[in-house]
C-alpha cells in the first residue's frame, strides 16, 4: 500500500478567506509530510499539487480535490 498521495487541491475566496485559510493551517500542520510540487492562483483561486502521507491527505475535503495531470494522470492518457 503507497504512503503518499499525489493530490491536486483547489479552493478559492471571494466572499470568505475561510477555505484558504485553513489550506494555509493544513500545508503548517503536515510541513514536509505535504509537499507542495505547484501552486498557482489567479487571486481569488488558488490551486496546489501536492505529495503527502495518505493521512494528511485524508484531511482534505473530498469536494476541494480535482483531476489534474498531476493527481490523476491516468484520466489524461498520461503515464
């Protein structure tokens, strides 16, 4: 069984911070366990690649996970 996960994570703030705050807790709480691979933002979007331990992963809500060459490669006939 793999001990990480590669993730693709996006949250955005227009109305409340609240999501990307807690992203910003979550990426100090997990430090090198959530290594962060990308991250763009286009200001009121944010999205990161991450590699992290399944556990750490498992905090992310499931609804903030997205498909992405990086997290699901094989959904893009990539290997």
């Amino acid at each position: 069984m793999p001990t990480t996960k590669r993730i693709t994570v996006y949250v955005d703030h227009v109305d409340s911070s609240a999501d990307f705050d807690w992203m910003r807790e979550w990426l100090a709480k997990w430090g090198e366990a959530a290594r962060v691979e990308s991250y763009s933002t286009g200001g009121w979007e944010h999205i990161w690649d991450i590699e992290a331990t399944v556990e750490a992963a498992e905090e992310i809500p499931e609804d903030w996970l997205c498909a992405s060459d990086w997290a699901t490669h094989e959904t893009f006939g990539k290997p």
